[in-house]
C-alpha cells in the first residue's frame, strides 16, 4: 500500500512588524554586548584603545535604537502590543508547570524526554523572553543614566557606580539568556531545527513543528483555518 | 627611585595660589577668555575656580568659621587636587590601564591620556572627587581624562613638581615618602604644642597611604570636601572583583551547558506530525498512526 | 598754564585719588599722549562710563603711543631693595612699538629741528642738549646712556663718546665738584663703571650673575649692583653694638674682629681712614652710624620732613571720630584738603569707613594682570569685604551687587561677606569698615569694573603726596 501523502501546511505565527522589531533588537542588543565587552573586559580595551573609543560611540548609538524600536512599535501597533502582553501574561496551566520542571532534563535528554503541549508561548519561553525584556530594560535605564549622567548632567559618584553594578548584572543576566536563546530560537539545538525561519524569515511555522513546540495552539489554529498549504 | 610624596602644610600657605597658577602654566591648561567669565557665578569667596575642572587640576579651598581665640577666627586654607592614593580605586575601575601607578615606583597615579576610552568611571570611584574631563559631550568620543600627575614629567628630570617650586613660603615640600611623614609628624607636635589641638597628619595611612602628605592646622571640617576617612565605595569591588569574574563564568558555564546539550542531542529525529481536525487526531506522518487524539467532550484541547 | 601731558607707562587716572573728577578734568587740556603698552583707563579716559555718552564734545587731541615691553628692549630694571640688573632685548619690538627712549629721541629730535628751523622761545636747553647716545643704526643704545648715569670724566668725554672709548668712573667718590666729572645719578656711580668693556654690560657691575653668597647672609654682593656704591643693606653698622659686636650672631654684614672691621657688605660708615703716613689703617667702633647726618649720629627727631619734628597721630581728612590726642583733627600739613573738588564727607551721611588695597594675584591697576586670563579665573570680578553683621542690617548677601558711593564717586561691585572683618568699637561707639579692592577698571577686554579711586579724596601726605587711599567715608547698600 503506498504511503499516504499529507499536505504539508505551515502556520503564519509572527506578524512582519513582530519580525522587525526582533529583528532590529536582536541586531542591536549583539553590536551592544559586544562593544559593551570592549569596556567590560579590561584587557580588550588595554589592547585596542582606539577600537573601543569606536565602540564605545556605536553603544551609544546602538542603544538608542534598541530603545526606541520597541518603543515605536508599541506605540504605532498599540492592538499587537496588547496581544503581545495577553500571551505571555497568562495564568499558568499544569502543562506550563511540568514543562518547566521537565526542561532541564528534556536538554540533557531530548531523545527521551517528551514534553507536554504548550499554549502559544510556551512557559519556558515566558520565563526566558520575560527575563531577556527584564534585563533589556534594567541595561537600557542604567545605560541612559550613565550616558546622560557623565555629559549632560553630572550624577553623583554612589549614583553612577550604583547604575554600573546594575548594567553588569544585566549584563551577565543577557550574556546567559541570550546565548540560551539563540541557541534555542535559531534553532542550532537539534530538535528545534527549523525556527529560525520564525522571526528571520517568512514568520510562519510548519504543521508539524508547531504541533511538536506547540500543540494547543497548533491545533486551535488549523481548526480555525489559519493555516497554508504549501504548494509542491 | 624610593617612594615619593608631595607634602602641604595648610599651617604655612598664604593662599597666594601660586600653586594653583604654576600647575596651570606647566601643564598649559586654559583659563576662561571670554568676558567677565565667572563674575555671574561668583560665590563671594576667594576660593576660584569653585573646584576641579578639566582645566584645573589644583585648586586651594577657603573655609572660614568664627572661633573663641586670639584671633577671633579660623581660616582654613587646603590643597585640593588628586592625593596619589596607594590603594587608588580609580586604577581598580579603569578599563583600559590608562591610569596606573608610575612604574618608577615613586607611588604616584599617573596616566597615558592615548589610552584613555572616556568611560569617567575613574571619576565615580575616586573616594576624593578628583578626575575630570574634558571633551565631555553626548556622542562619547574624544572625551579624555586630566587630573595631577605630580610633574611625573619634571620629577623623572629630579625636579620638582611646579605647584612646589612656585610656593614662596614653603608650605610644599616634595622628597621621600617617609621623609615628608617624619617632617609632618614634626609639624603637627610643634601646632599642637602651639594650641592647635586638631592639628593632624593626613595621608599616612588613608587609603593605603597618600603621596600627598597634609599637615592640617585644623580639623578635616576646614577643608571641605576633604573626606575625614576617604574609603572605596564596596560597589568598586563588585564593579572590578565580582562582576568581571561571573561574567566569565557566566559566559563560559551557558556555552559549556549548551554545548553539552548539542552533543547529546546528537542524532536526534522525530517524525513529522499532521493534525486532523475532523477527527481531532494528531497522526504520524510516516507511520500513518494516531498518536494522539484530542477528546473535545472530555474538554480537552 | 598746563596744555597737555605725556604719561608713560603710568595709569593714574586709575590709580589716583578722586579719580572720577580727575578724568573729567584732564578732558580740558589741548593734548594727551598716552605712551602704554595697553588700552588703560588712561588712555581711554573718554570712555569712562559715565564720559563716553559725551566723548563727541571733548576737545582733547589724544595720542596712544605703543611702547615696547620689557623684553623687546635693553635697559635696567630696579626695584625697592635698590638693586638694579641689566636686562637684555629678548625679541624685536611688535609692529610699530618703540621703546620709551626711543620715542622721547625723536619727539626731542624733531623739536630740535623746529626750533632750528623756526627759532623760539628759550632755544638754548633743546639744542644745547647733550644728546649723543646713538648707536651704529641711529636708534638709541642704552649703553651710552648708561656711561652718562654713571659717570666718566669729562677730558675728551665728546671725542669719547663718538668713539666708545668713555673713561668710566667706578664709585661716587670719584666724582668732583670742579667740572672734571659728570654723572648723570651719583648714587648710580659704580653700577656700570668699568672703562675697558663699555659695550658689554656683562663686564659691568650692573651685568654680573654671581651667586656667591658669602657667610650665608642672603646679600650676593655680586649680583647685579645695589645703589648706592653696592651697598646692599644700608646703615649697617647698626647691626652691631657700640663695641662692633653683632646683635645677632651670624647674621651681620659688618663685624669688628678686635682689628680691623670684616665687611661682607660694602660699609654705610667710615670703616677705614687713610693716616698722615698714607696707609690706610681701620676706624674703630664709635657711635657713628648714620653717616648723611652731618653728627653721623641717630636723632630723636626728624629735620627733613614737612610735618616734623616728631611723630603725631592724626585723623584721616575723612574720620568717624574725633582726634583725642590731638586737637587739629587731621594732619594740619596735608596737601590739597582745602580743594572743594575733594567733597569731604561726614560721617552723619557717609558713616561707614572704606579702605582699599590690591589683590594679590593682580599688580597695582591690573592693566597689565588683566592679560593673564590665569590670574582673572582666580578673581572673576571686583569685590568688597564686608562684615557679615553689616551686610544682615543692610540685607546684602554673600554675591550680591553692591553699591558703594560718596559724594565723589559710586561703585558697584560684588559683595564678599566674611566674619574676617569684624565691627570695631571706636571711642565707644561701633564702627563699621569695609575692604575694596582697586585693580580693576573698565578698560580691559577680559574684565571690567569701576574705578575704586573714584571714592577715595584727592589729598596728599605733605612728604610723600600719597592720597588718602587706605581711610574715607562711604555708604554701601545692595545694588
């Protein structure tokens, strides 16, 4: 008997302004790390002065469109802002949970351990990106204050050094949960091969991906319709 | 070379602020030319500039306060620039090894201004509120630090730094380290044995000893902002201690983990799935199996 | 009947007592010549803020002369020790800037040529003028001057001249009263006397940088030349008892050794006398010790001042009080007080004492300080000190302008209030002073500020003709 021959359908999932603004973030936030490392790590700036008065100047500039891109896409899609809030501040369900206590294994073990279905976002996923927005935000505010506070103005000594210690936890905070999620996001780990294309390229996920990654929502999807079948 | 120091004694100083103008022409650091610069911000004192700027590194400060004595007043007249700290924190927070500590071994904070990146953390950390810079702006770039660097440039040509050789009468001294100390000791018994019961040595041992060695005539209060026990702020060691080792840590532990998860991810396949959502099953594609099926009425989705 | 005046270098119209009626008064002479090497008060006397709404209506023909600076010339300088250095030109004058001499020959040389040409009153002092300082390029050396100062003899002294041959002289002793020796300033003789190097100032006394220092009594007899004869501290035999023993061990110039007198500063007495046989033996210690008295001896009293014999105390010519010792008030020899231009005050409507003095990061009218924006970054503006209690009767705070005003002049300055000036209870009742400080004025283009002078009366000390800067009477109240 010959196979038979699913139709292979994929699922829009990320807006093109959704894409941008990652996109545009994303790009940012690395010049940002590392020109920021230029300062951060002392033999860097030892070795290459001049590099890092360069560096030093992108940050600033790089820094304010990590600012403001967000910012802007809120405020001229303030109705994708709202749906972006309602998905990732949701009341946790008893597959969120197990999903979180199953992670760490499930990294060390994916052949093995299988994890439950998981609503739009996926719990870990709130928990990391909740993270990643967390830090952004504390780098952003202590960044601004010691740019504005050492030209335009001149901020207390206890108040800078204060800002600095901020900026290095973020920092720190950004270094791991940002390498975790490219990792994840870009797909390099081998199970989530594939979901690159989310935010880098046509923003759509595969039937079949987003079924693993995503069952409720996946499902919920394709019964309403929104869905494409890709022509062979 | 042996440890050196510059030694103030506010007991001697006139206030003549030949110091504060033989530094400026040394180091060919600008005054304000345009007109009546300053008359709009004058505070009614002689103590001017108010403070350090980036072009002044050295500036004498006034204080004066009435007492019950012979002369019905103290005035006090200090010696405000950078104190060449030997535990100087501004060397801890600098990025780039701009500032360090002569490599003479004289003990005093000096910097190689090519190296310096304009961060101003140096400014932050300093216990004394002595680094300034100038090309101070917005866009970052070209912002340099200035601030004393005891004539390293004539003390390495056995000269004096030029604040010394312009004091007429002779409240600053400069030579050996522990020279200065005993000289300063000496001076502070013979005030006290004068009346002046504050009278006191300071920088033997502040901040891991100072190559700036202050008599006072009087208490520390006279000679505002000079801090009574100059101390790095705790964050300096976070900042330079703590932060830059978890850093690495961090860096290296999440790589190492990810890592770790990529090898033993190796080989990993899953077969695609399709969802029917007539029948509400999720099926194997190349099996053709049911591997789930969603029970609607049991609620579940 | 003055028609004009010729200032070189000097700024009075700043520096002067009751300035403000003095540059309204210089405005009716024909003629000014301003010899400066800046833009003074002086030199801009019409732009006074208070005279240059009506400069259009002043008559006065102004000159400003550039001069030379210090440095674009050679000469000497001196200063209140006595001691007098040769300077050397370091650099060409900047422009069209001439030294002073420079300018002084050729005004006198084209008032030869007029009167020559045209004859005049009184012809023989210009054009019988010894005048013969040129150098090679017809400008004046001051080298030749310098023989003139000194002192030379006067035997073939023209042919001398033209051929740089002087016959210098090397002290005042030297000098005669029969015409066979000239000099210029006698107590000079000595400072550039060595007739076998006439061009080279560094063979000169006046020239020497030696820094011996013998004994170690800070006189370096051989630097530079200290008039008169080099005699660094003068009447020093008083710094030895009647015996010639110091009063202080080591530290005197002169010393009797039992023989003969140790001298490592040129004695201001007789010290040595040359004997009936001709040698010269040591005068021993006797009470002679002030040798331009004709005793040679002290006096209780003074014969030479104007307001001698003994010393008085005296009221200002503006004073809050009255005089208890001595019933004439203020200093009946003083100059000038009966002027009415000098407004005197009372204490009734002026009841606060004003005193003035430098600042000390600026020289005397600050025309030349002014320049050094170092100097002005530590000082930005003129300023008054004043008593905090004065400044809470009178609402004034540290900062605020003030204005200080007379019946002669009206200042606005900033005010510094301090507790370093502190009421004084004068015969009983409280007295309010206040410092200001004079070195500013309108003319300078970094800084500006009014002329303290203005305030101060014109009067004169009957010997020195010094005005009454330091005590007058003003109000003060927040501007």
């Amino acid at each position: 008997m010959a196979k038979r021959q699913y139709p292979e359908r994929v699922i829009p999932r990320h807006s093109l302004k959704t894409r941008i603004t990652h996109d545009i973030v994303a790009v940012t936030c690395l010049w940002l790390m590392v020109s920021g490392a230029f300062v951060f790590v002392p033999a860097l700036a030892a070795a290459f002065p001049a590099a890092t008065q360069f560096f030093r100047m992108s940050h600033r500039v790089m820094g304010t469109i990590f600012i403001v891109a967000p910012i802007l896409s809120a405020i001229t899609s303030p109705r994708g802002f709202k749906e972006f809030l309602g998905k990732y501040f949701v009341k946790w369900t008893p597959q969120d949970w197990e999903f979180l206590k199953k992670f760490v294994p499930y990294m060390l073990g994916a052949k093995r351990v299988h994890m439950p279905d998981q609503d739009e976002v996926k719990s870990g996923q709130r928990f990391a990106d909740g993270l990643l927005i967390l830090s952004s935000i504390l780098i952003a505010v202590s960044g601004v204050v010691l740019w504005l506070g050492t030209s335009v103005f001149h901020a207390s000594a206890g108040v800078l050094l204060a800002m600095r210690t901020c900026h290095d936890v973020a920092f720190i905070l950004l270094i791991v949960f940002g390498l975790a999620h490219i990792y994840l996001g870009a797909g390099i780990f081998q199970p989530y091969r594939g979901t690159s294309r989310l935010m880098w390229g046509d923003g759509k996920v595969t039937e079949a991906d987003a079924l693993y990654h995503w069952g409720f929502w996946a499902r919920k999807q394709i019964e309403k319709g929104n869905y494409e079948e890709v022509k062979k | 070379m042996s440890e050196l120091a510059i030694y103030f004694d506010s007991s001697l100083c006139t206030a003549c602020r030949g110091c504060q103008a033989s530094c400026k022409v040394w180091n060919e650091l600008p005054s304000p030319i345009d007109f009546d610069a300053g008359k709009d911000t004058f505070a009614g004192t002689y103590q001017n500039p108010p403070d350090l700027n980036k072009d002044t590194r050295l500036i004498i400060t006034f204080k004066e306060r009435e007492r019950e004595n012979a002369y019905g007043i103290d005035w006090g007249f200090g010696r405000r620039a950078c104190m060449h700290c030997t535990d100087a924190a501004c060397v801890e927070v600098c990025p780039s090894g701009c500032l360090h500590h002569d490599t003479d071994g004289t003990g005093f904070v000096v910097y190689d201004v090519d190296k310096c990146i304009g961060c101003q953390y140096c400014r932050s950390a300093c216990p004394f509120d002595v680094p300034r810079h100038r090309g101070v702006g917005v866009q970052g770039a070209g912002i340099k630090i200035d601030k004393c660097t005891a004539c390293i440039d004539r003390v390495r040509h056995d000269r004096k730094p030029a604040c010394v050789g312009a004091c007429q009468p002779g409240a600053l001294d400069f030579g050996d380290r522990d020279e200065m100390i005993a000289k300063a000791h000496e001076r502070v018994d013979a005030l006290k044995a004068k009346g002046f019961e504050d009278a006191r040595v300071y920088g033997e041992t502040e901040m891991g000893g100072l190559h700036v060695i202050n008599v006072l005539k009087y208490d520390v209060s006279m000679y505002e902002p000079l801090p009574d026990k100059p101390a790095k702020s705790p964050l300096v060691d976070v900042l330079s201690k703590v932060a830059k080792p978890l850093g690495a840590v961090a860096a290296v532990g999440v790589v190492g983990g990810l890592a770790l998860t990529y090898a033993l991810a190796h080989g990993y396949h899953r077969d695609k799935l399709y969802y029917d959502e007539k029948n509400h099953d999720v099926i194997d594609t190349d099996t053709g199996e049911v591997v789930k099926h969603i029970d609607k009425e049991a609620g579940e989705r | 009947m003055i028609k004009g005046y010729w200032f070189f270098g000097q700024n009075p119209l700043q520096s002067l007592g009751n300035s403000k009626y003095l540059r309204n008064v210089i405005a009716n002479l024909d003629w000014l010549v301003f010899d400066d090497m800046y833009m003074t008060e002086t030199a801009s006397f019409w732009d006074a803020p208070d005279m240059r709404d009506k400069a259009s209506e002043i008559n006065t023909e102004c000159y400003f002369l550039p001069i030379a600076s210090l440095f674009e010339k050679n000469g000497t300088v001196i200063n209140s020790g006595r001691v007098m250095q040769w300077r050397y030109q370091a650099i060409e004058p900047r422009g069209d800037s001439k030294w002073d001499l420079e300018a002084i020959w050729l005004v006198h040389q084209r008032l030869r040529q007029l009167y020559e040409e045209e004859g005049g009153a009184l012809p023989d002092p210009i054009l019988n003028a010894k005048w013969d300082y040129a150098g090679d390029d017809g400008k004046p050396d001051m080298r030749k001057v310098a023989w003139e100062l000194n002192g030379y003899s006067t035997y073939g002294a023209t042919e001398d001249f033209e051929n740089g041959t002087p016959k210098l002289l090397d002290g005042y002793s030297k000098l005669k009263a029969d015409g066979s020796t000239a000099s210029g300033v006698w107590i000079y003789t000595g400072y550039y006397g060595n007739p076998d190097a006439p061009f080279d100032p560094a063979q000169q006394n006046v020239g020497r940088r030696l820094r011996d220092d013998p004994d170690g009594l800070n006189i370096f007899p051989k630097w530079a030349f200290s008039w008169p004869a080099n005699r660094r501290i003068l009447y020093n035999r008083a710094s030895c008892d009647m015996d010639g023993k110091p009063w202080r061990e080591g530290l005197a110039p002169v010393e009797w050794d039992g023989e003969k007198w140790v001298t490592n500063d040129v004695p201001d007495f007789v010290a040595s006398k040359t004997d009936s046989d001709g040698n010269t033996v040591a005068v021993e210690p006797n009470n002679k010790a002030f040798f331009m008295n004709w005793e040679q001896n002290a006096r209780l009293f003074a014969s030479t001042l104007n307001d001698m014999p003994l010393p008085e105390h005296y009221e200002p010519f503006e004073s809050p009080t009255e005089n208890l010792l001595n019933g004439a008030g203020s200093n009946p020899a003083m100059l000038f007080n009966s002027y009415d231009s000098n407004k005197k005050g009372t204490s009734g409507t002026y009841p606060i004492v004003a005193t003035t003095y430098s600042f000390t990061e600026h020289w005397s009218s600050g025309a030349e300080t002014h320049n050094a924006p170092v100097l002005n970054e530590m000082m930005p503006t003129q300023y008054c000190e004043l008593p905090t209690e004065l400044a809470q009767e009178k609402g004034i705070e540290n900062g605020d302008d003030v204005r200080i005003f007379n019946d002669r002049g009206s200042i606005v300055v900033k005010a510094m209030v301090t507790k370093r000036i502190t009421p004084l209870t004068v015969n009983g009742s409280k007295q309010y002073t206040i410092g200001i400080v004079h070195d500013w004025g309108w003319a300078n283009v970094y800084t500006h500020g009014d002329i303290t002078n203005d305030l101060v009366p014109g009067v004169g000390d009957p010997n020195s003709f010094i005005a009454e800067n330091k005590a007058f009477l003003v109000d003060i109240e927040k501007a």
